[in-house]
C-alpha cells in the first residue's frame, strides 16, 4: 500500500479544498436564487406600475374605439403587450403584438404557456370598475437577465477558485 498517497498535506489539501468548494458552491447557488427573487419582484413591480398608467391614460381620453399602435419597435417590444377592456367587454387599446382576445381571465399576477412561450400577466380594474388593464410579458426577458447575473456571479468564482486551491497547495 501506498503510503503517500494517505499523506497528511494531501488530505489536508482535499479536506480544505472541498470544503471550500462546497461553501463557493452554496454561496452561488444562495446568489443565484436570490438575485432571481428579487429580479421578479422588479419586474412584477414594472407590470403594476405600467398598469396604473395605461389606467391612467384610459381615464383621461375616455372612450375610443380599438386603436392598434404601430409604428419602430424595440427588440423587447414584442415581448410585452397590454390590453385596455371596457367593462362591458369592450376592446379599446391595445399593443400591436396583443390578440383581439383578453390575455387572461384572472386578477393580479399570473402565469401561461403558450405557443409564444411562458408570460407573465398582471389585470388591474380602476377605481371605479369600469375599465381594465392586462399587461404581459414575456418571462424570456426576466431569464435573459438572471443568466446575465448569473454569469456574472459564476465568472470571478471560476476564476478565484483555482487560484484560491494554489494558494493553499502552498500554505499546506
């Protein structure tokens, strides 16, 4: 048997490597999860916020008939839509990427799959009841920035841990 594979300095060496891997690990993926929470919550609070000011606007120019906006769009564009309804059922405003259908049935914040992907909705009424906002996104947007962090969080972690490993080859 080999007796210096079993030496102190390598199982030294393994011993505060693992470890120290194994913490590098958690801390990312503890990261990871929490920058994803809290770029939901950003964009969630984005979906209500342009909701209350499509509300806004809808009360001030009152009723009009469907109006379909057109014009330059940006890459993102095509990944958001609204939806202004009139509470009997109406369509007054909409984005030029919106179907002539409600985007979805429920209140608040909601989640579909469909063949455009996975979006994420949020359906705010005004004051008085009679008009109502559905906003969407598409949750592409949200995962393109989480991977952009992610890689961020990833990149001086590859990098760090090698050197970290030589620094205690050395000390070891």
């Amino acid at each position: 048997m080999n007796t210096r594979w079993f030496s102190l300095r390598r199982r030294l060496l393994l011993l505060l490597l693992g470890g120290v891997s194994a913490c590098w690990v958690a801390t990312l993926v503890w990261s990871y999860a929490d920058a994803h929470h809290e770029i939901d919550e950003l964009f969630d609070a984005q979906l209500a916020q342009t909701a209350q000011a499509l509300l806004a606007i809808s009360r001030r120019h009152g009723e009009r008939e469907v109006e379909d906006l057109e014009g330059r769009q940006h890459r993102y564009q095509r990944k958001i839509a609204f939806q202004i309804w009139h509470d009997d059922g109406q369509l007054i405003l909409r984005s030029p990427n919106a179907p002539a259908a409600p985007l979805t049935r429920q209140e608040g914040f909601s989640e579909v799959d469909d063949a455009d992907g996975h979006w994420r909705f949020y359906t705010q009424w005004d004051d008085g009841h009679r008009h109502q906002v559905q906003v969407a996104e598409r949750h592409d947007v949200r995962d393109e920035l989480i991977g952009h962090i992610a890689l961020r969080l990833l990149m001086p972690a590859l990098l760090g841990l090698p050197l970290l490993g030589a620094w205690v080859w050395l000390a070891t």
